[in-house]
C-alpha cells in the first residue's frame, strides 16, 4: 500500500511540474513560502524511493529526477537532495520550471547566490503566467536581498511597482534606503502616498517619509559630516566633499548639508555633483521645508548656474536723439563643460552679428551694415564680474569692417534677480567696457550707473518694473568730440522666465527706456531697448 502511495506522489509531482503552466491552478510560493519548506514536503517515507532511483537512472528526465528530489527531501535526506539537485542544475539548465524549483530549495537551505543565479534563469522562461511571474520576482528579490546584492533585488521588485501596489512601493522604498539611494527612496515615498488607502498604508508612507527626510543618527555617518565641516573649516574643500560624500553615501545628512557640500563641490569644479547634492537638497526641502523661500531660490540659481552649456542674445537699440540710431544684434555662446565654469571662472566661445535698421538721416542700413564676430571671452576671478574678451571681426556687408577687437567689461549690481519673496527693494547697477580696435587704432570707453527701485508685481513676481536715475558717460577717440556724459531718468521692465522645481529662471526678457540730458549729440535724447536673454 505504501508503494502505491509513493508513486502516486511521485506521478502527482511530475504531473504538476511538467504540465502547461497555463494550465496549471496553483502558483509557485514565493521564496519566504519556501524557506519553511512548505511546497517540498511529503509524508513518502524513506524505504520506498528505490523505485523512483530507478526510474532516475533508466530515464534521467526532468520529471523523474524533480520527483525523486521532492522524496528525498520529504525523508529527510538533504545531503542526497543537495547532490541531485547539482545534478539537475547541470543537466537541465535551461527548463524555466526546474530552475524556479531548484531556486526554493537552494533558498530552503540558506545557498541563497545559488538560488538567485536560478530564479533569474528561470525567470527568462516564457511559460509563466502572471502570478506565478509576480512570486518569482518576490522570490529573486528575496534571495538577492539575502546576500547583500540590493541593486538587483530592487530591480526585481521594479517591474511590480507599476501597478502602484502599495505593498510592492513600500518594499522598494525601504530596499532604496538600504541601498542608500535617498533620492530614489524619496521618489518613491511620494508614490507610496498617493497610492496608499488605507490607514495601515498611509502610516507606512509617513514613516518610510521620515525616515528618507529624517534619518536617524548613524554614528559613522555623522562623524564624516563633521570631519567635512572641519575640512570646510580648514579651507580644504576637496577633502571636505570626500567626507560629505562618504556620509551620504551612510545614509546620513539633511538638506542643510546636501547644500553646503554642493558648495563645497562647487568650489573644487566638481560641477556634476555639486548639481546632484543641490537638487537633492531642493528634493528634501520641498517635504520638511527647512530653507527659506529665498535661499531655495538661491540653489535653484545654482543648478541653473552650474548646468549652463550655451546661450545668448537678442538685442535692439534704439536711440531717438539727433543720432537716431537703431541697431539689432544677435550673440550666442557656448561654454564648453567642466573648464567652461570653474566656481565662476568662466570661458566662452562666442558668436555675434548686428546691423543697422536706422542710421541718422543719411546713414548705411542693412545688409550692407552687417558685420560678424567670432571670439572668446574668459572671467578669470571668480568673485568679480570682470570679463575679457577677443574678438575676429569679419565683415558680411560693403560697408562693415574686418579687424581685430580687445575688449575688456566689468560690471556688478546688487538685488538685479528675483526676489521670490515678492514685494520691493533698493537695487544698483553699474556696467563699464573698455573696446580697442587694433587695426583701426580707436578706443571706446563707455560707463552707465543706475540707482533705483525695483517693484515686483504681486500676482506676477517674476515681472519686475525699476524706476531708476542714471549716469552715462564714453568716451571715443574717433568722434570729434571724444568725451560725452549724459544724466536722466529710466524705467527697467524684465520679465524672468523658463523656470521649474531645480532651476531658477533661465531667460528674461526686458525693456529699457530712459531719457537723457547730454553734453554730446549722441549722449542726449530719448533711448529704448529691447533684449532677450536666452
């Protein structure tokens, strides 16, 4: 009777293995099902496996050598097990429904690479349906978990995130932060909160929140932020960004320390991850709102700063005077990466063109006004807006000219971006260019100062309006009279835009008109100017 028993067990078995799993009503376990042995045991006993050996050794099929495996751990004999099931590994390597069996029981006795390596293989099976699919990836997470490889136990949950299971979002967060990917962590938290509906899961997002915000206090982790803080102190900004970076990487820091080692990053030109840790500090502060409005905007500016490859130009002025002059220009730059911008050293490859629209009564217009520049312009002190540049002029039209251009710019102002905060504040300006034409031998300097007030609309605060007195002088050694200075009132209008959450406003548009009391016919008179910055 017990020998019938045993190999009805035994055709069972191979029946439920081998048969069309599309067909199949049950579902593999997952791998925390397994390790309690559950789908592997059998009352069979020991004495009655010398059919099924044979069976194994005059047809060594899958079949009959995944039934004799299920006998022999159901009596207990785990060290023949484990050799059969090394066998079976090599013979049928690529039966997807072997290797998902082999993986629990590798799992089952703690062997937990082994059962990685074959639930990945039997995943690359196409005979699953989709649960059973769902339990080998529970299955592979859990083995992969086990021996440390979080990467891929986080890329087995992934695909079952899509769904916005709460559970499966809970398990990739918290394998996010043992894998001390905060910023993957604090992107999948928000998920997990709009996803939860029930009591127990909004809980669960809250407390995986805190601690992706809030971490607690790791020992080691804290002790390279402060050896980072010591080196800031030092002035030893490469040393300092090692230790930030060996903190984070613990799962320690705030957002007030994401920021200062991005500035610290900064310093040393690590431009890549100086944005990294400004726009992970960004991410932080948008949940637990530790930085003020305006200093969030400051990082923002930052990233902006720091991301910044290429730009330009628009330009058109205008002035009505006696001159009655109107130009249009265009300007565009590239800034090559990592030496483009070293903490505010700056070098640009540039390219310029303009024309005249309006030239006096009599004056050249038009094409045969359009000159071109090619050049580069470099800012060698970091902490002073001061600009050099050279330039190849190349003349398009008849009556442009080919020459050589130094010119050297310096400008500086306070209050002259956004202030997020809305409302009004005092704000200068101060603008000077020295320009020398070698092969013409002409110089021309010219200067302009602006004091004045600025007022952010309430409803529109990137719109800024700023009434304003000014100074201007120039002087031009190829004018017959060399110097001229003018005095009057302006009004600045600029409209900031192309903004988001890790950039400030990249562009503006603004509109500059004045009128001018002058000691020189191109110094007086009303003047207008449009540019957009892009």
């Amino acid at each position: 009777m017990a020998g019938m028993l045993l190999k009805w067990l035994a055709s069972c078995a191979a029946l439920l293995l081998w048969a069309s799993v599309a067909q199949a009503q049950a579902t593999l376990p997952t791998a925390a099902t397994a390790s309690q042995g559950e789908d592997l045991q059998s009352t069979a006993p020991t004495a009655e496996q010398a059919e099924l050996r044979g069976q194994w050794r005059a047809t060594p099929t899958p079949q009959t050598g995944l039934a004799l495996h299920a006998a022999l751990l159901a009596a207990g004999q785990r060290d023949d097990a484990k050799r059969l099931a090394q066998t079976l590994e090599r013979r049928f390597a690529e039966q997807p429904v072997a290797r998902a069996q082999l993986g629990y029981f590798w799992f089952q006795i703690n062997e937990f690479k082994r059962s990685q390596a074959a639930f990945e293989a039997a995943l690359r099976g196409d005979v699953w349906s989709a649960e059973q699919r769902r339990n080998l990836h529970l299955a592979l997470a859990s083995a992969a978990e086990a021996v440390g490889d979080l990467g891929a136990a986080i890329g087995a949950v992934l695909p079952l995130c899509e769904t916005q299971d709460p559970a499966m979002l809970l398990r990739l967060g918290r394998l996010y932060l043992g894998d001390r990917n905060r910023p993957a962590a604090l992107a999948v938290a928000r998920r997990l909160q709009k996803a939860a509906t029930t009591p127990e899961q909004q809980t669960a997002a809250e407390e995986l929140m805190v601690d992706v915000v809030q971490p607690a206090n790791d020992t080691v982790g804290f002790y390279h932020l402060n050896q980072a803080y010591k080196h800031i102190r030092h002035h030893d900004d490469e040393a300092a960004a090692l230790s930030f970076e060996r903190a984070f990487a613990l799962g320690a820091g705030r957002g007030f320390h994401f920021a200062d080692g991005a500035y610290a990053a900064k310093r040393i030109a690590d431009n890549a991850l100086a944005v990294k840790w400004f726009r992970f500090a960004l991410d932080l502060d948008s949940e637990d709102h530790a930085f003020a409005v305006q200093q969030a905007y400051g990082f923002r500016r930052e990233v902006e700063t720091l991301e910044r490859q290429f730009g330009g130009q628009i330009g058109s002025p205008f002035h009505a005077g006696m001159l009655n002059v109107w130009q249009v220009g265009v300007e565009a730059f590239w800034q090559p990466p990592t030496i483009g911008f070293r903490n505010g050293q700056v070098l640009q490859v540039l390219a310029r063109t303009y024309e005249n629209l309006r030239n006096g009564g009599y004056g050249a217009i038009g094409w045969r006004t359009a000159q071109a520049a090619f050049g580069v312009k470099y800012k060698p002190i970091s902490g002073e807006n001061l600009m050099i540049s050279l330039e190849k002029l190349v003349a398009i039209g008849t009556q442009a000219s080919d020459d050589w251009l130094v010119r050297l710019g310096w400008s500086g102002g306070t209050n002259t971006d956004v202030l997020v905060g809305g409302g009004n504040w005092p704000s200068w300006q101060v603008f000077s260019e020295a320009a020398w034409f070698v092969q013409a031998g002409r110089l021309l300097v010219a200067g302009e100062g602006r004091l004045g007030w600025t007022l952010a609309l309430p409803r529109v605060p990137a719109l800024t309006l700023t009434p304003h007195a000014l100074l201007a002088a120039e002087y031009d050694t190829a004018s017959q009279q060399q110097h001229a200075l003018a005095v009057g009132p302006g009004l600045n209008v600029r409209w900031w835009f192309d903004g988001d959450a890790f950039h400030a406003p990249r562009r503006w548009l603004e509109l500059h008109g004045s009128w001018r009391w002058g000691d020189a016919d191109r110094a007086g008179g009303p003047m207008l100017r449009a540019t957009l910055t892009l």
